[in-house]
C-alpha cells in the first residue's frame, strides 16, 4: 500500500504536480515523497513539463532550515541537464514535472542533499535546504556539450 502511495505521489511529480495547465496564485499543497522530499508548486507556469534529459533555465534561492541563505541564482540564470545527476538529488527529481513559468518550492532531506558531510563552511552537516525555483525556460541540450553555467551554484553532487 505505501509502495502504490508513493509510486502516485511521484506519477504526480512527474506530470506537474497538479495537473492543472493554468497559472495558480495561491501555493498548490505539497506532495511529500516517501524519501522525506516535499514538492510545492507556489505558481504553476503555463509552458510544458520539465522531464529528464531537458535542459533547464532557472533563477533560485537556497536556504537552510532556519532561513540562512547558501547559494542563489538571481541574476544569472543557471542552465543544467535535469535527471543526469548533475545537480544534488533531490533537485534533479523536484524539478520533474515543474512547468516553464512555475515556481516551485522543493525541501530537500539531507539523504537527497549533502547529507551527513554537508558542504563546509556554507553547508552544515545532515542539513535540510529548501530551494525556491523559477523555471525560466526548457529546452533541449544543444549539440555539442552543456550549456555555459555557474556550475559552483548548486555545488558538488553526493550519490
């Protein structure tokens, strides 16, 4: 049964959290994934679903917990490959499903971020971060390599 629960809270992930194609205003309720990952659509964009191997343009904001902030993305725009493990986790499977123009709120446990090493000095160990993202655009990874990007932004992965 927990096992049908989550396969359904990821299906909903994966094709934009709501399956509403409108632009919303008020925050869409979380979906809480059964590895502690929680997904809230605070405007759900109007263009196409990211989906893995899409290369996605987005503005963000990360902070830990108790609201310090980390790592941002404001005024350039950080373009990456979604689903390859580029990014830490629990951003490559919270931006599933996001539609282009959305903003998203993903809170990532620390088994899907840094995890028990953090990212000293501006990490802490066993951290949970939340990330608020604007998907900017989607679009395809261009032909010869990745994009140009601030790639320090999101930091290094952990497996």
């Amino acid at each position: 049964m927990r096992a049908t629960a989550i396969v359904s809270a990821l299906a909903l992930v994966l094709v934009g959290g709501t399956g509403c194609s409108q632009k919303m205003t008020a925050p869409v309720n979380p979906d809480v994934l059964g590895s502690g990952l929680v997904v809230q659509d605070l405007q759900v964009g109007a263009g196409p679903a990211a989906m893995a191997g899409d290369t996605l343009t987005v503005f963000y904001t990360a902070t830990l917990e108790d609201g310090t902030p980390f790592a941002a993305s404001t005024r350039r725009p950080f373009i990456f490959v979604v689903g390859r493990g580029i990014v830490i986790r629990g951003l490559d499977l919270g931006l599933l499903g996001m539609r282009a123009g959305g903003q998203r709120r993903i809170t990532i446990p620390p088994s899907m971020g840094y995890g028990a090493a953090g990212y000293p000095p501006v990490v802490p160990p066993d951290a949970t971060l939340i990330f608020e993202v604007d998907l900017a655009r989607i679009g395809k990874l261009p032909r010869f390599g990745m994009p140009p990007s601030d790639a320090s932004a999101f930091g290094r992965r952990i497996r």
